[in-house]
C-alpha cells in the first residue's frame, strides 16, 4: 500500500505578504509544493491531499493541480473556523484558524491508509520524502507507530531573521520524547542560538528539530477528533489558541497510545518565512536543478 502525501495550504503567509503556497520560484514558474509533489512521487507516495481555503480554490485548482493532476489522483479538502463537531460552539468574534491540527482532522473522510504530513510553503528536500516513505510503507496495518522528520537546526535557519523551531529531545532509540517550542533561534557569532526572555542559549547545530513533516497511520484521525472535542470544551471562547500537531503527539506518547520514529536527515530546509527570502529560494532551486537533482521542468 502506498502512502498519502497530506499537504496543509489553507494559511495564508502574513509575514511574507501574500498567497506564498501559490507564488512561482522555479525557472517555469513551479512552485515549492510541485517540488513536494514531484519529490513525493519518486519516493513511492501513491496519491496526494491538499487542505486549502475554499476562497482561493479556483486559482489553486489553476495553479497548482492542473500540473499534476492527471498524473497522480488529487484530492482536495477544506478547512474553514467554522468545521467544528457538532454541539461544538466558539467565540463568534474569532476569525484566527484553529490550526494544524484541525487542518489534519479535515483529511479524514480522504484518507484510509499511512500518510504524511506537510506543510505547503516548506522545501523538504528528496532525501526526507525517501525516509518517510520508507517508514509509512513498512507501517502499513500498524497502530500507533508514528514518526517525523528531525532536521539538524542548522540546516533550517533563515539569513533574514530569526525563526521559530520545535526543538526535539529523543531517547536512546530515536524516538521523540519531547517537543519545546523555541523561538528566536537564529546563528549568531558561527553559534546556534535560541533567545527566550532576554536570555541566549547555545544548542547543538545538529540537533533534531520539527519542520511539520510527519507521518502516521489512519486511527491518528480519531485521536485528533476526539481531542479537538477536549480542546473545544477548554478553549473554544479564546481568540487565538490553536490546536497544534506536536501537542497530541506528546500526549499519545505520555499516555503510550503511540510512539514517533525521529527520523534523521542531512537534508536542507529552507522556505519563505519572510519576503526578502524569496530570491535565495529562487537561488537554491536554481542550483539544485544545476546539480541534476531536478529536472528545470518538473511536469
């Protein structure tokens, strides 16, 4: 059984100043998910999944899936504030989305078999699409035997700011023990740092951080909703709490419901976090295809 590639293009790059998940970077005009795309098919997925916002579903469906979609099926969800349970209430005044989580819970009623999760605006690298493909094809008929992908720090960091990371502690065997979001982590001086109420801290450039590349089997659709139900009762009056991935999967772990695989890479990360990233991206796919890595038109 081939994977699912599940890929989050519902949010929109406020710091970046638009539609991101639909802007071209490639020499024709490719965007970073054709290159998720392109990535995942070579590495074994067998069919992908889109979450989006039904107000752009026209210029998506004309951007993006008229590329590929006669070449692997595509399917295409929609998150909105208002996919709640029903008996489910929240504040009326809300309009900030309830997050990655309730994202994933959109792709229930498409997906029945091992998959993964992306985000739209984020360029993994082929060699992460590979390992996760070979852990989500043994995983096929398992429970609970989750994993992600844990970039080394420094091979995710941006020239034009700092950035925001979860930052992994694992066990002896490589499984995820814990996820501490760090903000401000930037390279200061050659040193990795991350800066949290005035003070800096010094972490391993190697070590294991979340970039949103996970994996998992088809019963993790029912812990999400049965959480986004708890999360609802506790926090559906706030303005901006948000119902994150790495939040459930620490409690599954807690609560030995499941584990996560940390699953290493050499790969590097790199993304639009801000404006002034776009013509280093531009640059780095340029390279990449000078290497023979990617065809200069992948479909």
């Amino acid at each position: 059984m081939k994977p699912t590639l599940f890929v989050l293009a519902a949010g929109m790059g406020s710091r970046y100043g638009g539609l991101k998940q639909i802007d071209g970077l490639g020499p024709n005009g490719e965007t970073i998910m054709d290159y998720s795309v392109f990535d995942a098919l070579r590495a074994g997925f067998g069919k992908i999944v889109f979450v989006i916002r039904k107000d752009f579903e026209d210029d998506f469906r004309r951007v993006v899936l008229s590329k590929y979609a006669d070449k692997v099926p595509c399917e295409v969800c929609f998150q909105s504030l208002d996919k709640v349970p029903v008996g489910y209430t929240y504040n009326p005044e809300r309009t900030k989305p309830w997050g990655t989580n309730h994202a994933v819970l959109m792709g229930k009623d498409y997906i029945h078999e091992p998959f993964a999760v992306i985000n739209a605006d984020d360029f993994y690298g082929k060699e992460s699409f590979e390992v996760l493909a070979q852990y989500l094809t043994k995983a096929a008929g398992t429970q609970g035997q989750y994993c992600m992908v844990g970039y080394r720090v420094a091979n995710t960091l941006s020239e034009n700011g700092s950035v925001s990371r979860g930052v992994c502690a694992t066990d002896n065997n490589g499984y995820l023990t814990d996820v501490v979001e760090r903000t401000q982590i930037a390279e200061i001086n050659g040193q990795v740092i991350y800066t949290e109420d005035g003070v800096e801290t010094v972490i391993a450039p190697t070590t294991p951080v979340s970039m949103n590349m996970w994996g998992f089997t088809p019963e993790y659709f029912d812990y999400v909703e049965q959480a986004f139900c708890e999360f609802l009762a506790k926090y559906g009056q706030e303005m901006k709490k948000e119902f994150y991935i790495p939040t459930l999967v620490n409690d599954l772990i807690v609560s030995g419901k499941a584990t996560c695989k940390v699953l290493d890479t050499t790969a590097k990360w790199f993304g639009v976090t801000y404006s002034e990233d776009r013509p280093q991206v531009v640059a780095k796919i340029a390279a990449l295809i000078a290497e023979g890595v990617y065809p200069a038109k992948l479909f």
